[in-house]
C-alpha cells in the first residue's frame, strides 16, 4: 500500500520537492512533484533497484531503467510523454518527465464508458505516436491502457518504455521469455518470439477492442489461459463485441489490427492511423425518454421479481480474471440459483439503488440471468442437457493416476529437473522444447478439462502449469549459450538433490509477484497460497497473499488474516501494519483501523 519515501527525498541535488503519490507498482511508485529550480509541476517515476540479491538481476533491473530514460529521451512527439532528467541512488532510480494533468485510460475506462468517436480519437492519437517511435527504431512492446495517459480534454500521451526495443539495443531478457503485459500481447509475443512494429499495432488494437466493447478481447482463467486465447481465440465472437453492435467498418479496421499473423495486419502505425481517421462515426443516438427506466421503478420491479437470479449458461471461470467492483463481487457472491433480487437487496451493506444498478449492469453484459420460479440452485454447470433433465451437475476432483504424475512433475520441478518434467533429452532443440511444454499445458490446463472441477483440483493444474512455464523459461537456451565455445569441463556426475521445499517456495513466490504486478491478481493468489504450503514461516508470502485478496471486498477478511501473520511473522514492517489499518477501515474497524496506523508510524514516521 505505502511505500518508504525516504530516497526520494534524498534524491541527488534536491531540486524534486514531492507533492502527492499518484500510484504504485510491484518495484516502485509514481509522484507529483515541484521542479524548485524551474517552478514548474514534474513526475517522477521511482524504481527500486534493491529487490533482489541475484546480482546479475540486479544488473539487468539498472540497465533496463537506464534504457527507459535513454529511450524515452530520444523522442518529441505531442502525444508521447517527455523526458526531462534521470537520477540514481544506491537503492532507487529516479526518472522526472512532464507531469500530465488527467489519468490513465485504465483508471478511465474502469469509470465510464467512452463515445465511440472519443475511443477512435484516442487510438487514432496514440497510433501517431508509435509510428513516430517507430520511425526512430523503437518499438514499445508494452502498449496498455495503464500506459496511455488521458487529459481533460481526451489528449492521449503515451509513457513507460521499460521495456522498449531499439535496434542495437542488447536483450536484457531471455529468448523465449515474455516481455509486456499478458492481455495485450501480439501473438508473436505470446510465442516468446521476436516482434517489429507490427506487434505493437496489434496491442492497441487490443486497446481499441476494450474501449469499444467494454472488456478486454482475449480472457482466460489463468496467464497461460490468456495466451492460449490470444493465439487461438477470435473475440469478435464474444458476447461483449456481439451485444454493441458496432460499425463494420470498425469491425473491419480492428479485425485486420488483430490478424493473428503479422503480415495480415497493417504495415505501419500510420496506416492505422488512415483507417481510423476515415471511419465516419455517427454520434450514438440517445435513448427516447420513456425507454430509460427510472432507478425508483427499476428498483420496485426488482422487489417484485419471483425469478430467481442464476449465472448466464456461458459464464465459465472467467469470472476469477474480472476486476469487480464491491457491489459486483457482493451480488456474485451470493448467487446460488434460487435466491431472488429481493433477497440480494436485503442482505446487502451498499444502498439499494447502486445494488440495484449494478444487477441491471450484470444482466446487461450476459453475466447473470433470470431462472425459472421454483427452480432449485443452480451448480453453474454448462452442460445444458444435464440442466433440462434436472440433474444437479457436481464439481469432481482429478483422477488418482492424473494426480500422482501432476505429484511426479512437481517433484521434478522442486529438484530442478526440468528436462524430466517436460520430457526431453539433453540434445532436444528449442522447438521440440517449445512443443512439448505446449503438449504439457494442453494437457494439463484447467480450460482443458471437460469435468467441472473443485477448486482445489484446479490449484493443483494451475500449479503444474506453473512448473512447466519455469522449465520453458529455464530451457531457453540464451544468445551466449547459443553461440559455441570451448567444450565445458568433464564433471564427476553429482548425486540428484533433495527436494528444496524453501527453494521451490521462492519461486512460486517470485511467480507471483510477477502475476500481481500484472494485475493477474487471481494467479497471484493460487501462487502465493501454494509458496505458503511449502513455507509458511516467510512474512513475505502472507503479504502477497493478503495484498491479493484485498482485490476483491468479499475477501477481506481473510485478507486480515493473512497480513496478520505477516505482521507476526515480521514485526518490524511498517508496510503490513497500514495494510492492516487500511483492511480494518474497510470493515468499519476505525479504532482498530487508528491503532494500527499509528504502530506503522512508529515503525516508519515517515509512513502514510
């Protein structure tokens, strides 16, 4: 939640003087702040260079930071943010650039719902500046609606090239290993393989598809579910692009930007730009008056509902990959079947009007649907035959021969015997690698199951993918490996190693820091608890796993818990016990709330 702010106000020089934090990520933050020396407002985006003790890890988080400035700096563009100084102490880099006054297109989105010709606009902005980018050579490989800032007046600027890709530029990451956010990634950068241009035009595609259509174009239950979609799935059959009924002209526009293979899309950023500044977009008609209900009638007509609320026959786990609001989580928390509206709007802390709204708003996107009266709970089961003849469908575990080679290829991974859990020899090429970790996650991925599953089965599948995404990751031969040198020494074979449960914690936990600081918030759940199974004395876990679950209100209990132990575990974080306040504050905990608070500030004065 907080963060030390004691190295930015040590920054060399003293010429940043803070302002506010308008936000925070896994490895830093972003503030407002004063440029004393030439009066004006700058930001300033901080990265923690200390996270890791690996020095080679180290190395490579500097380079990359420095990269970022370097790369940055090279371009003047209107609609790119710029680049005015960079700044180091021995724990953080500091990068100051124009301070935009407005917000994310994320945090917009999350609010309201764009004009179609304000969507195109922005897009149409945004493609200006990647195709001045490059240009200049560079391509950003990380297009997202959390790095698009968006004025007062919709003027898109585009920031964050992290991890930017110029030519010359030395790889600071493996080959095959993915670059950019899950949900946004071209197909190409799905793969692990190399990206032009074109992969960038296919990620604000993606951007473009959410503005549109109000969700993402490629969903999954898990990461590896998200990337399965974006190289096989087709989003225009989705019910959120169907239920908008869209120009096909933009249809047409998107589906070419979204071609699976990059020669079928457009060449350049700038004939992207031509497409979208040749669409004749229509204002949306508004509604007639007596075709808007009124929220006090909507409310009475809800009261008096007899049909029972159940989930839409297409609902699947998607619903763990949503960013829910308070009232959405509350509402499909108690969704069961037979429980009614009016039942829904009696059990809930939040005013029944905005209950009331946000069951108008989920029946709306085909999330929820009304029953028949009478009708028994509804197990969620997508076997339509199995619901007409009446039969409850009941969620199953995993077969006893499936689960114990899932045990094997965990043991395997635990031991780092990672050729053994994708079955391939020494002399394996990187494709047959490549192929059989695919085999692998197609086999064992939880989409894959026909069976509806517990929980805990699917724990345990996304935990198998997980080890097999690390054996993928581990494999891929790097550029120095891959060119030949002098034949290593001959070694007196060791004896295989016991399985390091604390070793193989630290990577589950790694894993999920990676998936949290990607908004993969459920994944980062499922690693977290599986890093606390095999080492639950590490404050470290608990925290990840609290932070994760304060994602979803409904949770926030357990959330308390787990940053309690934390807080136990390890006394002296300032961190955990503002976590702790801010969780009790939610509940309506205040004197708890204040208690807590004010143990952090004596850990931390200069915590807030």
């Amino acid at each position: 939640m907080a963060e030390k702010t004691e190295s930015f106000e040590q920054m060399p020089g003293a010429r940043y003087e803070i302002v506010a934090r308008l936000g925070t990520g896994a490895f830093g933050s972003v503030y407002q702040a004063q440029d004393t020396f030439l009066n004006r407002p700058v930001a300033v985006k901080s990265i923690r260079l200390d996270t890791t003790l690996d020095p080679e890890h180290r190395k490579a988080l500097n380079k990359r930071f420095i990269r970022e400035a370097q790369v940055a700096a090279q371009l003047h563009h209107p609609n790119i943010v710029t680049i005015h100084d960079i700044l180091f102490t021995p724990e953080t880099g500091f990068i100051v650039m124009e301070f935009i006054e407005g917000r994310t297109l994320q945090s917009l989105l999350k609010s309201e719902r764009l004009p179609l010709a304000t969507a195109i606009e922005i897009a149409a902005q945004v493609a200006s500046a990647l195709q001045y980018a490059h240009e200049h050579k560079i391509i950003h490989r990380d297009v997202k609606p959390a790095n698009i800032m968006i004025t007062p007046s919709f003027g898109a600027r585009i920031t964050d090239f992290g991890i930017a890709k110029s030519d010359g530029a030395t790889h600071l990451t493996m080959s095959g290993s993915l670059v950019g956010t899950p949900d946004y990634m071209s197909p190409e950068q799905a793969k692990g393989e190399d990206v032009d241009c074109r992969s960038d035009i296919f990620s604000l595609g993606c951007v473009l598809f959410e503005c549109t259509a109000g969700d993402k174009p490629f969903k999954g239950g898990s990461l590896t579910g998200v990337l399965l979609n974006i190289v096989n799935g087709d989003p225009f059959e989705s019910k959120a692009w169907k239920s908008r009924r869209l120009p096909p002209a933009l249809e047409a526009v998107l589906k070419r930007a979204l071609a699976k293979e990059p020669d079928k899309r457009y060449s350049t950023a700038a004939e992207l730009v031509a497409a979208l500044e040749a669409l004749d977009v229509q204002p949306e008609p508004a509604k007639p008056v007596d075709e808007v209900p009124r929220s006090d009638e909507m409310l009475q007509s809800f009261k008096e509902e007899e049909r029972p609320l159940k989930f839409a026959t297409t609902l699947s786990d998607q619903l763990q990959d949503m960013s829910l609001t308070p009232a959405q989580g509350f509402i499909l928390s108690r969704i069961d079947g037979a429980s009614r509206a009016r039942d829904i709007l009696a059990l809930s802390p939040l005013p029944e009007a905005e209950v009331a709204e946000t069951l108008a708003g989920l029946i709306e996107k085909g999330l929820l649907a009304w029953g028949e009266t009478g009708a028994s709970p509804d197990l969620k089961s997508n076997d339509t035959a199995t619901r007409r003849r009446g039969a409850k469908a009941k969620p199953t575990g995993l077969d006893g021969a499936l689960e114990k080679e899932m045990e094997r290829i965990v043991e395997l991974a635990g031991q780092k015997r990672y050729r053994e859990v994708l079955g391939v020899s020494g002399a394996a090429s990187t494709a047959e690698v490549k192929r059989s970790y695919l085999e692998l996650i197609e086999r064992f991925h939880p989409d894959s199951q026909k069976e509806i599953l517990d929980p805990a089965s699917k724990m345990k599948l996304s935990k198998v993918c997980a080890v097999a995404t690390e054996a993928l990751t581990t494999l891929s031969p790097t550029k120095q490996e891959a060119t030949p040198s002098a034949p290593p020494p001959t070694r007196v074979p060791k004896p295989k190693p016991e399985f390091d449960r604390s070793s193989y914690a630290e990577e589950l936990f790694r894993l999920g820091q990676r998936a949290y600081a990607t908004a993969n918030y459920w994944e980062a759940i499922q690693l977290a608890r599986q890093a606390i199974e095999l080492d639950a004395e590490k404050a470290e876990y608990h925290h990840l796993l609290g932070v994760g679950l304060m994602k979803n209100r409904n949770w926030l209990k357990e959330a308390g818990e787990c940053l309690r132990k934390a807080s136990e575990l390890d006394p002296r974080k300032a961190e955990y016990f503002g976590l702790l306040a801010a969780v009790y504050k939610a509940e309506g905990l205040s004197e708890d709330s204040a208690s807590m608070l004010e143990k952090a500030k004596s850990l931390d004065p200069s915590y807030c």
